[in-house]
C-alpha cells in the first residue's frame, strides 16, 4: 500500500504544474484546503484499481484534502472534515458531487468523479467544515477539463 501511496502522491504534486495555476489551494485561519481537479487517465491503473477509480479520459476527479496549520514551524495535520460540493458548467447547469473519504497513515482525502464535456469549463463550490470546527468554509474555484 506504501508503492500506491506514493504513486498517487507524487500524481498530485506534479498536477499543479500542469495545470499552469501554481499551488491549488484556499487558507482559512490556521486551516489550508487543498484541491485539484484531473482526468483520472491520469491515475496509474494500480492507483486506480487501489482506490476504485475507474480510468477513463471522460471522467474527471476532484481531489480535496484539508490541513490544520496551526503554526509556522509546525507540519500541517491532516484534518477527517465533511466535504460537500456542486459542479455547474457556463450555462448553469448543476450537479452535485458525491465525496468519499481515504484515510492513510498520514493524509485524509476527499474524492468526487464526474462525467464532463471536452474543454468546458466548470465551477466548483464546496463547502469544507472541518471536525471539531463550528464553522464551515466555502471554496469556490473553475476549471477546464480535457478528454485524455
């Protein structure tokens, strides 16, 4: 499981780059929610099979995880959260996402996979409240697909 993990981390840190957007991701307070947005073509068959991600350059993912940063000369802590969302095209129609949670030995994930449309663009509103908070963050950003 070590091997898959890797895999799928050294994935998502490199997708940022590609994605010619830099570092992905919205801070609140002592809070960092992190996303990306890929095709799951992306995804080595091994992660994918690990994780029941079906591969396919249709289908996008959204991957959402949540850090707590209390502090500069702190790692940031993976934080369990309830992460809900909705996906809306240019002419405004609506979708909502279903996430579910992956739990390793040092990081939390949260993954939606959805059909698109080649080179639509999307908006995506989360809502992201992380456990043992009272409040709940919204994180709104777009993104253009592409069939793989």
């Amino acid at each position: 499981m070590k091997a898959i993990t890797s895999v799928l981390m050294m994935c998502l840190l490199a997708l940022p780059a590609l994605a010619d957007r830099g570092e992905q991701k919205q801070v609140f307070g002592d809070y960092e929610v992190h996303y990306i947005g890929l095709t799951t073509s992306f995804l080595t068959t091994d992660v994918a099979k690990a994780y029941g991600i079906e591969r396919s350059g249709k289908l996008a993912m959204l991957n959402i995880s949540v850090l707590n940063n209390p502090s500069d000369d702190q790692l940031p802590i993976p934080m369990t959260s309830s992460v809900t969302g909705t996906i809306k095209n240019l002419i405004g129609q609506s979708r909502a996402l279903e996430f579910r949670e992956i739990k390793e030995t040092n990081a939390v994930y949260y993954i939606a996979t959805f059909r698109f449309d080649e080179a639509e663009t999307y908006r995506i509103s989360l809502k992201v409240k992380p456990d043992g908070n009272s409040r709940t963050y919204d994180v709104n950003f777009s993104q253009k697909f592409y069939e793989e």
